[in-house]
C-alpha cells in the first residue's frame, strides 16, 4: 500500500486530504471513501462526515494512532474503487508523514567514517556496537516540492539523502524478527543540515541542533514494505540536472528491522514515528567536496519511493542573527543577571 497528502483548497485555506494506493491502482481519498461507506450503511450526513473526519484526518501520525481501525479501512478503500473516492483533481502533493516523533541514525558505513574524518576524530567503536541516533525536531518538516530556508547564522547548507522507516503502529521494547510489522512503509528523507555551525555545535559532545532543526523534507509516499521488490533500492542525488550520487541502500551496516528494534528498546515510540537512515555513502555535497548556492534544485530519487525536489532558499540580505557573547574560561564575562 501506498499513502500520500494531497493539498486542497477548502472555503478560502487549505487542508491535507490522506491518499491511499495500491500497486499501480489510482490514489483514493480515503476520508471522502470512508465518508461514502457510512452513507450506504445508514449513517446521516453530517453524523457520516464527523465520523470520516475523524478516522482520517489531515494529519497521518493522527490517523495512524486509530491504531488497526484505520489501517482496515485503508486497505479495505484501495479495492473498492466503486465507491466514487478516486482522486479526479489535481495532485498537488506534500510530505506524506507528519511525524509525531522523529529521530537519525547513522548506519552507512563509508558517510560516517567521513564525518569523524572530517571532524579529525577516530572512528568510535560505539559505532559499530549499536545503531547511534540524535533526537530531531519532528515540527521541522517542509513538503517534498517546498523551498529549503537558508537560516542567516549558516554559510554552508548540504543535502542528506536517506531512507526514512515510518512506524504504522506504537512501538515498545521489540526484538528484530518482530520490528518489521510495526513498519507501515519506507519514505525519502532528506536530513538538511548546516554543515558549519552543526561542526561547530558537536564539538561540544552533544548532538546536532541549529544545524539541523530549521529544515527536513520527506517524501511524497510512504510505501508498504511488501509494495517494494529485490534486495536494495537504488539512491540517487542531481543537483541543477547532474548526478551528483548514485549508491544502493544495501550498503547500511545496521539493517531496518535492528534500528527499530533498537530505538524502541525502554521506552514507547508513537505510531507515526520517522526514523532515518543516516546519510547514504556519497549522499551529502561534503563527502565529495562540492558546495551547494542559494538557488540550487535538489532532486532526491529512492527507487520504488518516488522524488523530492527542493530549491534552496536565500539568505535574508543584511540579516544580523542574535548571537550568544562570548564567554572566558574562568567565566568572569559572564557577570550578569542569571535571567538575562
């Protein structure tokens, strides 16, 4: 199965509408499906579009915590194309997923040993132990087609392409046979980062957070495992129309199944978590040693799992960022009201 969000236009704003396919079939609205199948069972209008409102909303990690309820009445639209729900108008889609949670790994071998490298740091060997992760912003996503903002503290904006694993249901403490029917589907994730304040922020030993929480993109579908044939997925970068990339996600040292399993031991992962790959080998502008411009398109392609493409946004002209004074060792710049 496959699920999307389509933007539309209702009484003067807009609304995401949560799309459901299957194999090559046509996107169905689901709430519109839904709504219709109450009508034929006898419920009234308005009692029929509260209740279809409810089971599907704009929202998709909201709809996924309707927990199986949902996910049946998804797969039960996708065959029943009689029910007058084909989407008819234009596609106009965004980020399939809103997540409710989202967290980054970093799984393939060859980008992280670049970035210790480039940091001028040995390899840990926590990295080949367990799957490492930081702790993203999940209200920092922009749609697949949207532009990227330039935050003004940055010079050095990069892509990150990655494979993003959808959680369809809660997720607590499972081993890796059972991780991979928590996984509603894969989607594109794209982790922008900013490479010189995110270097310089992690030299403190903590995880990325300037550098990475103005923006992230997502893909336009979320697909179902079972929808997604042969052993790997082709993964590939162009920037202004030249391949800049081109890796399989074969090459991950952690596999999906023990990345969720892992994220999930101790502690409770909301249906509608995001959990990212990390980078694949060769998937950022940094590894190859290439710079991005204000203005440049970013197509990111997954194969089975679609495109983004995203142009970079400008800096704002003569933007002066507030920035932390600067403090001594010993702390005595510091002398001021511990408030302000």
């Amino acid at each position: 199965m496959k699920f999307a969000r389509a933007v539309v236009d209702s009484f003067g704003s807009t609304e995401h509408r949560v799309l459901v396919s299957t194999g090559d079939g046509p996107w169905m609205d689901l709430r519109s499906w839904v709504r219709d199948d109450l009508l034929r069972n006898g419920a009234e209008n308005d009692r029929a579009a509260e209740l279809a409102t409810a089971w599907v909303p704009g929202s998709l990690s909201s709809a996924l915590r309707g927990g199986t309820g949902f996910l049946e009445l998804a797969s039960r639209a996708v065959v029943d194309l009689s029910r007058g729900a084909v989407w008819d108008g234009p596609l106009e889609l965004t980020n399939a997923l809103d997540p409710a949670s989202y967290r980054d790994f970093m799984v393939f071998e060859e980008h992280f040993r670049f970035g210790y490298e480039w940091q001028g740091k040995p390899v840990p060997e926590i990295m080949y132990e367990l799957p490492v992760c930081y702790a993203g912003d999940p209200r920092s996503f922009i749609g697949p087609f949207d532009e990227i903002p330039w935050p003004s503290y940055s010079q050095r904006l990069d892509y990150e392409v990655e494979l993003g694993i959808v959680l369809g249901k809660t997720t607590h403490d499972v081993t890796p046979d059972e991780a991979l029917d928590h996984v509603l589907g894969l989607t594109i994730l794209n982790d922008v980062s900013a490479r010189d304040i995110q270097g310089r922020e992690m030299s403190g030993g903590l995880g990325p957070s300037k550098g990475k929480h103005f923006a992230c993109v997502s893909g336009p579908v979320v697909v179902s495992l079972d929808e997604l044939s042969g052993e790997r997925l082709a993964m590939s970068v162009r920037v202004n129309g030249d391949t800049w990339c081109e890796t399989t996600s074969d090459r991950m040292i952690w596999s999906v199944a023990e990345i969720v399993s892992w994220a999930s031991q101790g502690e409770r992962l909301p249906a509608g978590t995001l959990l990212g790959s990390g980078t694949c080998n060769g998937g950022s502008s940094i590894e190859l040693g290439r710079e991005l411009s204000p203005g440049d398109e970013i197509v990111l392609a997954i194969e089975g799992l679609g495109e983004t493409c995203n142009r970079l946004g400008r800096p704002q002209p003569n933007a002066s960022p507030a920035r932390p004074r600067m403090r001594t060792a010993d702390g005595r710049s510091a002398e001021h009201h511990f408030l302000a």
